[in-house]
C-alpha cells in the first residue's frame, strides 16, 4: 500500500490556532490596521481577463528588485516566507545532511529540513536569548547544508548584528545561510546592503507584517545570481498567484503608509514593555512587532482572560526557554492602549489568586 516517505511520517505537523479568530487579533503578528489604501483600490479595479491567466511573475521581480537596488536575477517571489524556506531546502538538501537552527525560533525551518530527510542540529540561545554564536560555530560540520536565522527572531523579538551573520556564512560555505528579515521594518537593519554578501547567503522578506498582505501570501527570497537560478528550477513559474502580483506594486509605492505604521508599533512596543515593567512581568526587548512576557503558570488563564476581553494573544509556553510565556502583538497605537487596559484589568484579577509572574 501507499505509504509516506519515513521522514514525512515522523514530522511534527504545525497546525497553527487559527480557528475562532474573532476580537483583536495580536497572536500572529499580524497587522492591525491592514493594507494601503492605494493596495485596495488595485484590487477594485481588477478584472476577469487578470484571473483568467496564469500570472507573470518576472515583470513584478524586477520592480521589487530596484526597490531594493538588486539585480532581477537575485531576486525570487515567493508563495509567502514558507515557501522560500522550502525552495531552499528541495535544492541543497540531500537525506542525510543536517540543518542547524537556534532555538526557538519559527517552527517551517525545521519542518521543511526534515521533511528533506535532514537531521536537526538544533542550538539553543543563551541566556536572555542571545545568539550563541561559538556554539553555533562548532556545531557546522561538513554536512551541514542548512543554517536558518530568524533577524529580529520569531517569537523572542531577539536581533543578532549583521557581522555576526556575515561571520556564520563565512563559517560554512557549504550550507545555504537564510537570513529571515520577516520583521526587517520594526528593527531597521539589513543584510541586503551588505556589498560582500558571500554567495551562500539567503535573505528572505515577507509583505505579510509591515504591509499587512499575509492574506495575499506573498514573499521575495534574495541571494546571488548564480545561486538563485538553482532555487529558480525547484520553484513553479507560477507560485504566485495573480492578484498578489497586481496589487504588490502598490504596496511598495506607498511606503508613507508603511512608515506611518510602523512608527505607530515601535511607540507601541516601548509603551507595552513600559506597562510589563510597572506591572512586574519579565518581558524581553523586541525588536519585532511583538512582545515576548513570561506570565507564569497563569499563561493559560491568562490568555484566556484576554480573550473574554476580545483580545487575542499567542501561548509560547512549549518553545525552548519559554515556559509560561505569551507573545503580544503591538499594532496601532488605539490598538496598543486597548491592549494595556485590557492587561491591567486580568494582571489585577489573576494575582488575586497569586498567579501571575510567579
């Protein structure tokens, strides 16, 4: 009989909670007040000769790569992050071959390696989730083909400076070294400037955060030319769907929008780790559009609370290092201070039972 191949069978499936979505969504760091104006106008004015065909890509790849003053053959659109990650591994990963990730992190990186048939080197953060780089280092060996970081991290907020990354492709030249910039807009720092960017080095950006597109899916993979037309052979010439194609010019054009907004969070970010501090829970800084805080063993409850209060948040107590965790997400500012009164109110309720920041 038909049977799955063992690496397949053995994989933990990922099955985000992504049913009974309503209230204020802050659990999948999404944004808050949508797309840009001038991204809905698109949308109205498409028609059914556009989804009548198969979409071009190419034409859209080459305004995405002089926003961000690239080559077009460095430059791949992707069907969201995901599926860069996983055109990375269908092209450099053999069954056998190891992926090294530092954990936590996003939880597509390891699934997308294994289901490769790698086996997983995972590296745990320091203390405070620092990078470990010497630990990192002395885990590549010659099987290495695969080296994941998330840059601001997913779900600590953690940043690690680019020279460090630099210094990690160096390090291992025969892996694919994916830099995930999903969160690039909230932290500011890149490795796309980087003139001396080896050619093992990835970066992957997403338009599902800052842009608020992540219903549209769609995502851009970067790294050398020559590299890129390996990727460019395991991805389908249609992997991006029509209207995704269409309204994303728009959203790059906008980039008042996009500013706006994210000015918005990082206000919000500060405040919400302000309102931690006063209310006594350990937070860690972020550098992301959302806030890691270690509730207790209240987590649960918690969470809960919040969601009788129309707010929904996401449960990270099963993440390495993150016992009694919840991750927050910061949006618009009304959204931030809808937020904070909501907290006070279940902080004051659940330490009536001495739950809370235990």
């Amino acid at each position: 009989m038909l049977e799955a191949r063992s690496a397949v069978k053995s994989l933990h499936a990922y099955r985000p909670p992504l049913a009974g979505r309503q209230g204020l969504r802050l659990d999948f760091n999404e944004s808050t007040i949508g797309c840009s104006p001038r991204v809905l106008a698109r949308l109205r004015s498409l028609d059914a000769e556009l989804l009548a065909r198969y979409p071009e890509r190419e034409p859209v790849e080459a305004e995405v790569a002089d926003f961000f003053g690239l080559d077009a053959a460095q430059v791949l659109l992707t069907n969201g992050v995901d599926e860069a990650i996983h055109l990375l591994c269908a092209t450099y990963i053999d069954p056998g071959d190891e992926a090294i990730i530092v954990v936590p992190t996003f939880a597509m990186y390891a699934i997308f390696a294994q289901a490769e048939g790698a086996r997983l080197i995972p590296v745990h953060s320091r203390d405070n989730f620092s990078f470990p780089l010497e630990e990192l280092l002395s885990r590549i060996s010659a099987r290495t083909r695969l080296i994941a970081v998330a840059n601001p991290n997913n779900p600590t907020g953690a940043a690690v400076n680019c020279e460090i990354l630099l210094q990690v492709a160096h390090a291992a030249p025969q892996a694919a070294v994916l830099v995930d910039e999903a969160y690039f807009e909230f932290h500011g720092e890149t490795m796309l400037n980087r003139s001396a960017r080896p050619p093992n080095l990835f970066v992957a950006r997403t338009f599902s955060k800052a842009y608020g597109l992540a219903g549209l899916r769609i995502g851009v993979l970067v790294g050398d030319a020559e590299q890129m037309a390996m990727v460019r052979r395991v991805a389908s010439p249609y992997n991006v769907n029509a209207v995704a194609l269409a309204v994303l010019p728009e959203a790059l054009r906008d980039q008042k929008y996009v500013e706006h907004y994210v000015a918005e969070v990082e206000n919000g970010r500060g405040v919400l780790e302000q309102e931690f501090k006063t209310l006594g829970l350990h937070y860690w800084p972020s550098r992301a559009n959302f806030v890691l805080v270690r509730v207790g063993p209240a987590h649960a409850e918690f969470m809960q609370a919040l969601r009788a209060r129309g707010i929904l948040v996401r449960d990270r107590n099963s993440d390495p290092g993150c016992e009694g965790c919840v991750r927050l997400t910061v949006g618009s500012n009304e959204h931030t201070r809808t937020l904070i009164n909501a907290l006070r109110d279940v902080v004051r309720e659940l330490r009536d039972y001495r739950e809370v920041g235990a």
